[in-house]
C-alpha cells in the first residue's frame, strides 16, 4: 500500500507541474497575442493616415482621405485573406501597406517636388 500512495502522490505532483506549465504558456501565448493585436491596431490607424497625408490640403481632406483608405485597405485585405487563405489582421495591414507605397511612388512622379 505504501508504494502505491507513493506512485498516485507522483502523478499528482506531475498533474501539478503539468498544469503549472500548462498556464504558464497559455499566459505567453495570450500575451504575445495581445501584442499582436495591438500593432495590427495601430498599423490600421497610422497607415491610412499616412496615405492621406500626401493627398490633403486641410485636416478634414485627410481624416476622408483616411477613412477611405482604411475602408479600401479592409476590403482588399479580407479580400486577400479569403482567397489566399492568410490571417485576415495582417492581410489588411499589408494591402494598407501596398496602397501607401504606391501613393508615395505615384505622388512622388508626378509631383516632382520629393515631398
């Protein structure tokens, strides 16, 4: 009988140490998550921003230019995320990112002015 408690006191103290280890990489995973999500976030509020910027002659101008930019960034990235089966957070990130690239480019050409 001895041996026996002694064999059930182990398990319990791997239960323990399993679950321990378990909650503990549960914790990281949830707070790599929320970083994550919060540059993906921020990554939603700037870029558009940034896009309109280049096209806006007053601060209204730029909070619609924004606006569109970011709707136009939504729908072509879950657009991308559904069809090439990607994460739909980085795909509108990306497709704001590409938008933005493309704005300075084609500004930068036919403006001439490198601003």
């Amino acid at each position: 009988m001895r041996r026996r408690r002694s064999l059930d006191d182990q398990g319990r103290l791997a239960d323990i140490a399993h679950s321990a280890l378990l909650g503990v990489a549960l914790a990281i995973l949830l707070d790599f998550d929320l970083t994550i999500g919060v540059l993906l976030i921020v990554a939603l509020l700037v870029i558009p921003a940034a896009t309109a910027r280049r096209f806006a002659s007053s601060p209204e101008r730029m909070a619609v230019g924004a606006a569109v930019a970011g709707i136009v960034a939504v729908a072509g990235g879950l657009f991308a995320s559904a069809n090439l089966d990607s994460p739909s957070g980085p795909s509108i990130v990306v497709v704001a990112l590409l938008l933005f690239v493309v704005s300075r480019i084609r500004f930068s050409r036919s403006a001439g002015n490198g601003r």
